[in-house]
C-alpha cells in the first residue's frame, strides 16, 4: 500500500508528461500538415515563376506539355510492334528495350529539369524564417515538411508524365505476343519510370542539402544555374541525339559484364525487364542497384534537411541581404553611363540590371532559354564532327550561327524575364516621375543591348581570334553580331510600352502549346539565314560594306516603326485583358 501511494505521483506526473508529450506531437503534426500544403504552392510558384497568379492551371499546362512526347513516342510504335511478330526474339527483345530506355532517360531529364525549376525553393530563405521564425513552430517542422512538399510534387509530377505513356505503350507492345502481357508491362513501365524520376529528383535534393551546408548561397544558386543549363540542353539533346545513342548502349547490355552495367538508365531499365520480361540472368545486379539507389536517396535525403534545420534557419535569417553588392553596382552604374546618357533611360536601364542581377527566379527564366540555345547551338557542330567535316581555323557558316542562336535565346528569355515583376509595387517610382514610353523602351533595348547583345559578340569575337582567324576577321565578325543583335533587339521589343520588372503577370498558359513552333521560323531566319549571309559577306570587302550598310538601314527602319508603334500605345503598367482581340499573347511578355 505504501509502494503504491509513493508510485501515485509518480505516474500522475508520468501521465501528464506522456499526455503532454502527444499534445505537442499531435500540434507539430498538424503544423506539419499546414506548411506541407503551403510549402507545394511555394513550390508550384518557384517552378512558374508566378507569386501572384494561381500557379495551378499553368502547372497542369506545363506538365501536361512534357507528357506529350513520351505519350507521342509510344502511339507512333503501334505499326512497328505489329509488323515485328516474326522478327528472331533476341532483335525483337533488343528493339524493346531501347524503347523502354527512352522513356527512362526521358523521366530522369525531366526529374532533373523539375528540380532545377524549384532549387529556390528547396530550403527555407530569409523570408521563410522571417514569418515563421517568431511563431512556435519548430525547424525541422518546417524542414520536414518543405522535404514532404517536394517528394510529392515529384511524385505527381512523374506519374502525370508517364501514367498516360505507360498505358499507350503497354496496350500497343502487347499486341505482339512475343513482347509479353499488358499487366506485367504497364507495372514494370510506371514502376522504371516513376522510380528513375523519384531517385533522380531526390538525389538532386541531397545535393541541395549538401550544397547549402557546405557552400555559400552564392555559391548555391551557381550550382543551381549550371544544373538547370544542363537538365535543359539535356532534355533537348534527348530527342535528337537518343535514336542513335540507345542502341549502342543496348548492345553493350547484351555483351559487357555486370560491371560495365554501371549506369542508372541501365539499373532501371534492367527493373523494367525484372518485371515487364524477357528477363536475363545478366541484369538481377542492375535491377537491385535500382532499387538499392531509390531507398539509398530515400534515406540519405531525410536527415541531410532535418538535422541542420536549425542552423540553415539561422544562417538564412542572420544573412545580409545585400551582402556583395558594391562592386557590381558600381558595374551597374558604368554601364549605363555607356550606353545612354539621358538621365531618365540611364535610370530604367540601371533599374533593369540591378533588378536582373540580384533575381534568382528572373536568371533562371533566361538560364532556361539558354539551355534551349545551346542545345540547337551545339546540333550543327556535333553533325560537322560526325561528318568529320569541322573546320575550326577557317569561318564557316555552323560556327558563325552559334553566337546568333545563343543570341536570339538570349534575348527571348530577357523579355519573358522582364515581363515578370520582382514586387509590383515597385512601379511607384516611374508612376510618379511620369516617364515616359520613349524613356522606357530605350531603357529596354539598352538593358538587352548589354546582357544579351554585347557579351556575346565579344566572347565570339575574341574565340574568333584565338582559332587564328585573323584580327580582322574577328572584329568583322564581331561588328556583324553586333548589328544582328541590334536588330534582334529592336525586333523583340517591337512597340514596347513599359517599364521592365514594372508590369503585372500572368501565366500565359494558352500559348504554352504554340510558342515552342512559333519561334522556330524567326531562329531559322535569323541565325542559320544569318549566318549564311554573313560567311557570304565575309568572302569580300564589298561583301562585308554591302552587309554593313544593309543591316544599318534595316535597323533603323525597324526602330522607327517600332517607336511610332509605342507611341501610339503609350506607356502601361497592366497587362492587357485576354479577351482583347488586338492582344496575340505572342509572349508573356507581351
């Protein structure tokens, strides 16, 4: 009775403690499920590039586009699968399999370009910490639950992308009775694929961890650059480059060792042929690397974020906003002294710059662009060199088209950047000095005239030079990008009428579809024409003085229509409605 009475406070105090400790586990779980919920939007509007507009429409949009091409591919295999029911089983089974390959390179190029898309908003940044800092909400709640965000946006990303392929492909490869059964194929189809994207996307997210812990955030945000670079060129590079890559790579499938099978697209397309058939001794260990890389990232990844919450938290809060920026705004300032000398297009240009420097989301629109230029740019030399035809110490028109391509990207994605505003009340400045449209479309060109129209004219130039083309040689084709990307410049901004940075946005979902093929008829006139009638030019000095004149007066003429067209419109800092029927939506820009 005594042990009993002296036990009763104890497990009071126990009970209340347990009762306590499940009263805060049950507050941190639905705290959990809150910011789960708003770190997705958060997501959602890193990846479209939107705070203010509802970014689920353009999402669906947007992965509903790159859905296409793989749904494409697996239609267009329906009369090939038929015509292929008495081919010998070991060619048939090798057709199969590049096939399967392609959809597994494909959803890892696109894990890899959803990552990218939404690396800013990966971790938790100063603003994060500033609204939940002060709240009893603790960081690995908020790390966690950012974490959560991410895999299932991946994973409703991948299963979007390749759920509709996987039925295509399975009920049309089943037609042949050799190949196997739709279950088995449609499973081991989503399962490769989805797997593949997951492993990739997560992979990139314990590099986001690692490279917030052991690099700067500048530092970060470059990593953050180049991978998006790349997963973009990539993904281009998969349509042209796969149909004759994929079958080299099944072959040494079939021939090397288990331990030349090293490479993911191989693990997971060995898990496909694990489960889908025909199955081969020779890939039990890619298929388990498969599954071994998948949980491996699955575990790594969790306490990569949740561990160091606290300490990113801080860093992020106590991290100076403007921390190195003396020395490029003092660039910014020169620059515009170079350019314009009227005090109010000085002002919009030093606007336009500082504003594009110092936003991650705005140079991640134009990385994405870039990633499209040097993609197309590399086709031409990559053909010359399989052709054995490349010629570096001579100008020929591939290698003149490069800087032009590079260039119309270039300034495409300047003007979609610069139709999307950083903070929209920050037009106040130009609202209440009355600027006016003349001011801000100089302003426009002269900011693309410097990050888009002279670097690259420079940079080829100068690689024109040390190919030992002669000095002038290169500064002729210097002087011809120069004009060509001035020309670019006033066709871009044709009748512009506002402010960079200055101007509500939208997600322009319903030219999603349409721009990718628009764009290729001004690209092919503009850098392959170009090119071509720039190596003509170079071929004579009455050439290169017919060229000069020539591309002066088309400018100028260009500019003056393009200024009488901004007049007439005036200077505005709304988007104009859809519904307008003067209003093509050509860009979201404009």
């Amino acid at each position: 009775m005594t042990t009993r009475m002296r036990r009763g406070p104890e497990l009071v105090r126990r009970s209340f403690s347990e009762g306590g400790r499940s009263a805060k586990l049950a507050r941190e779980w639905r705290q959990f499920r809150l910011l789960r919920r708003d770190s997705l939007r958060r997501l959602l509007n890193a990846a479209v590039l939107s705070r203010d507009a509802d970014p689920w429409q353009f999402a669906i949009f947007g992965t509903a586009f790159l859905a296409v091409p793989p749904s494409m591919f697996a239609f267009g295999q329906m009369f090939k699968y038929a015509a292929l029911r008495r081919a010998v089983p070991i060619e048939l089974e090798q057709i199969v399999l590049i096939d399967r390959m392609f959809f597994i390179v494909y959803a890892m190029v696109t894990a890899a370009l959803l990552a990218a898309l939404t690396w800013e908003a990966l971790l938790p940044d100063r603003v994060d910490q500033e609204i939940t800092g002060v709240l009893p909400v603790r960081a690995r709640t908020v790390a966690g639950a950012q974490l959560a965000a991410a895999l299932t946006l991946a994973l409703l990303f991948a299963a979007a992308i390749h759920v509709p392929a996987a039925v295509t492909f399975a009920l049309i490869a089943a037609a042949n009775p050799l190949v196997g059964h739709v279950v088995p194929i449609l499973v081991g189809h989503m399962l490769a694929t989805i797997l593949a994207a997951l492993t990739t996307f997560t992979a990139l997210l314990v590099l986001r961890g690692v490279a917030a812990l052991a690099l700067s955030a500048s530092a970060a945000n470059a990593l953050a650059g180049v991978l998006q670079l790349a997963s973009v060129a990539a993904l281009i590079e998969t349509f042209l480059y796969l149909p004759s890559v994929l079958p080299r790579l099944v072959r040494q499938m079939y021939v090397a060792s288990v331990a030349d099978l090293q490479a993911p697209p191989v693990w997971f397309a060995a898990m496909y042929e694990f489960v889908a058939g025909p199955w081969r001794p020779a890939f039990a260990a890619p298929a388990a690397t498969a599954a071994i890389a998948f949980a491996l990232t699955l575990v790594v990844v969790v306490p990569v974020y949740v561990v160091p919450a606290s300490w990113i938290a801080r860093r992020a809060l106590s991290s100076p906003s403007k921390q190195g920026m003396r020395w490029p705004a003092a660039l910014v300032r020169s620059l515009t002294l170079l350019v314009s000398t009227v005090a109010p297009t000085r002002g919009i240009i030093a606007f336009t710059l500082a504003t594009f420097t110092r936003s991650r989301r705005h140079i991640f629109v134009v990385l994405t662009y870039i990633g499209i230029g040097v993609a197309l740019a590399a086709v031409s030399v990559i053909a010359a060199t399989v052709r054995r035809t490349l010629v570096l110490d001579a100008p020929a028109a591939y290698l003149l088209a490069l800087p032009l391509v590079l260039m119309f990207f270039l300034a495409i994605g300047l003007r979609v950047a610069f139709g999307i505003p950083v903070e929209i009340d920050a037009n106040w400045v130009f609202r209440s000095c009355n600027t006016g449209v003349r001011h801000a479309a100089n302003g426009t060109r002269g900011a693309l005239l410097v990050l888009a129209v002279y670097p690259v004219a420079i940079v080829a130039s100068a690689v024109a030079w040390l190919l030992g083309w002669g000095v002038g040689v290169a500064a002729t084709v210097g002087l011809f990008d120069v004009l060509s990307g001035v020309l670019l410049v006033e066709a871009v901004t044709y009748g512009w009428h506002t402010v960079p940075f200055a101007r509500t946005y939208a997600p322009a979902v319903e030219t999603l579809k349409s721009r990718a093929l628009i764009i290729l008829i001004p690209l092919n006139l503009f850098a392959y024409r170009g090119a071509d009638a720039q190596m003509a030019a170079l071929r004579t000095t009455r050439g290169t003085l017919l060229y000069i004149t020539l591309m002066i007066a088309v400018c100028v003429a260009v500019g003056i229509a393009s200024r009488r067209a901004s007049s007439r419109v005036g200077l505005t800092y709304e988007r104009e409605s859809p519904n307008d029927l003067a209003v093509l939506g050509l860009s979201e820009a404009g």
